[in-house]
C-alpha cells in the first residue's frame, strides 16, 4: 500500500468509514511505516483537541431574552412588509405615470373637423351656400351674377401698340 | 413529543413550542458560532438571532428536512454574514497556510514548552481560523460540531463526495500547521 492511500484510509477511519478488510489492510501497512504511524498518532490527537472544543452554553437566561425579542420582531413584520410593498409600489408607480403619459403625448388626437368635412359626414351638400347664390332669387344676388357675368364678356383690355 | 410535533405547533404560533426548540438547539447554535466568531457576547448576539430568524421563517418551513438541518443552514449563512460584515470572512490561500505555519512555529515551540492543555486549544483555534473558509466550515461541523456527514451534505448543498475531499483536505491542512505540537501529544491507536 502506498502511503497516500494509507493517509486517506486514516482519515477515514477516524470517522469509522472504513471496513474491516480496509482497516486489517492499514493496520499491516502502519506496523511496516513509521511515517504513516507518525501521521495517524498525530490525526488522533488532533481529533481529541478538537473535540475538546465541543458544546459551549451561551450566556444566560438565552430564552428569557430571545423572547422579547421575537414579540417585538412580530410587532415589526407587517411593517416591515408594508414599507417593503411600499418601496416596490413607488417606482411601479412612477413607471406607470410615465406610461400613461407617453400613450397621452404618442397617440394621434382626433382633429377637429372642417365644416365642410361635418356637412359631409352629415350627408349635407357642402356647396349648398354657393349654390343658393346662383340659384337664389334674391335680387342682389341676381345683380352680383350679372356684375360677374359682365366681367368675363369684357375684352381684356391691354395696352394699345403704337 | 416529537420534533416535527414541536415545530408544526411552534408554526401555529405557540411560544412554549418553540421555547423547546430553542432549548434543545441554543447550546448547539452558540457553540457553532462562538467555534466561528470567538467572542463569547458575540457569539451570543449572533445564536439569538439566528433563533429570530428561524422564528420569522418558520411558516415557510415545510419539514421537507429535519429542523436541526435547516436551522443549522440558517446559522451557517448568518454567522458568515456577521463575519463578513467584521472583515474576517477573507479567504487565506494555502500558500498563505503554510506561510503561517511557518510564521507560527514560534507560537507553536511556546505551546509545547508550556504543555498546557488551554495553550493547546487556544492554538487549535487559532489554527483553525487561518484555515479558507470552505475548509473551516466543514471542519467545524464535522469534527467539533460532530455531525454526520450526510447532515454536512444536506446543511451546505454539497455532494458527499465533495464533504469527504474538503474534510480530509482540511484535516491535512490543519495537521500541517500543528505537527510540531501534535507529535508531543501522541494518540492511542484504534481502528
């Protein structure tokens, strides 16, 4: 057996995790191997130093002053929840105000429309003023289509060669 | 009454529950991180918070494990954050290792010169210390705390296999730094 699988078998025996073929095996390799016998004298009292450490009280009277403690923690929770919620509320908030706000500022507004684009949707003749003009039987209307009538008969008048 | 009866009552909110719990485990706790923080007052601080926390949690224990597992996750996780909030959490590479076994051999010729058993364990403390923290967690637990290794395993989400290599590693180590002392005690032999 070499000596690092003697060290490993060491190791292990000290936690009982060796069989009885293992531990037979060891123990002809530690009667031959003064260094390996150094090693696991020394693994053992390095145990019996350790386990020297084991269980320590704390201090006193440990409940009676964890129990204050744990009323008060119970008082403190919902609060402590609250100003958790809280604390993720705000910027959800916030993110929501800039959301809204950017649907508002990015969508298109209905325009308002143009006279003539409502007597359409109404199903109204847009022309319906101009065309009471000529149609119209008032008398200054009648005067005003023969002024523009006259004006279009008139020969332009240019200015006369030499 | 058993445990799970102990901690199912202690989660519909009775105090005398969970005051049993508390009993049962507060020397366990303290010892776990008076191994880890060494101020007694600090240790203490540290094992009733540790309890605090395990009271806020409970309602989210589901017994999927043993009480004593979880609370021992909850211990390792706070007295890592109180050591890391002193600055003491640093991690020492094994070239720092043995450069202190080096630097403390002088301590250690001490030690053996005085041959008292308080200077022993002071220097077993000291060495365990300087031990990276992975190495000194799974030491603690197994070889001062005495739990068994499928209970490491379960505590510190660590396969088997990787509990038994980092325990041996951290024996290893810790034999190093205390040879010159160890070889003055001796050991009896059994296997």
């Amino acid at each position: 057996m070499k000596c690092k699988t003697a060290e490993t078998w060491i190791l292990r025996s000290l936690d009982g995790r060796l069989d009885e073929r293992s531990r037979g095996l060891l123990a002809e390799h530690l009667k031959g191997c003064a260094s390996c016998r150094k090693a696991d004298a020394e693994y053992r009292s390095m145990m019996t130093l350790l386990r020297e450490e084991r269980e320590d009280a704390p201090l006193p009277r440990f409940w009676e002053r964890l129990e204050p403690r744990l009323r008060e923690e119970q008082k403190i929770v919902p609060l402590i929840l609250w100003e958790r919620w809280a604390l993720h509320a705000i910027p959800v908030f916030a993110a929501l105000v800039v959301l809204a706000a950017g649907l508002f500022i990015f969508t298109p507004q209905a325009r308002e429309m143009s006279q003539s684009e409502a007597l359409l949707i109404e199903n109204a003749n847009p022309f319906s003023e101009t065309r009471s003009l000529f149609e119209g039987k008032r008398p200054e209307d009648k005067s005003m289509r023969l002024i523009f009538a006259s004006l279009d008969e008139k020969p332009s008048v240019g200015r006369q060669s030499p | 009454m058993d445990e799970k009866q102990l901690v199912r009552l202690a989660q519909d909110g009775s105090q005398a529950a969970f005051e049993e719990l508390v009993a049962k485990y507060q020397s366990k706790v303290f010892s776990m991180a008076m191994n880890f923080i060494r101020n007694r007052e600090a240790a203490d601080d540290a094992a009733q918070e540790v309890f605090l926390k395990a009271y806020l949690a409970l309602p989210k224990f589901h017994l999927k494990s043993e009480f004593g597992t979880w609370l021992y996750r909850i211990a390792i996780n706070h007295i890592k954050d109180v050591l890391r909030k002193r600055g003491r959490a640093k991690e020492v590479s094994l070239d720092d290792v043995r450069e202190l076994s080096v630097a403390d051999e002088n301590a250690m010729e001490k030690a053996e010169a005085e041959r008292e058993t308080e200077a022993r364990r002071g220097l077993v403390q000291g060495f365990v210390q300087g031990l990276p923290e992975k190495y000194r967690v799974i030491l603690t637990l197994r070889d001062i705390q005495g739990l068994a290794y499928d209970e490491i395993s379960r505590v510190l989400h660590l396969s088997p296999g990787t509990v038994d290599s980092r325990l041996h590693r951290a024996r290893r180590m810790l034999r190093n730094k205390l040879g010159p002392c160890l070889s003055q005690e001796g050991g009896s032999h059994e296997m």
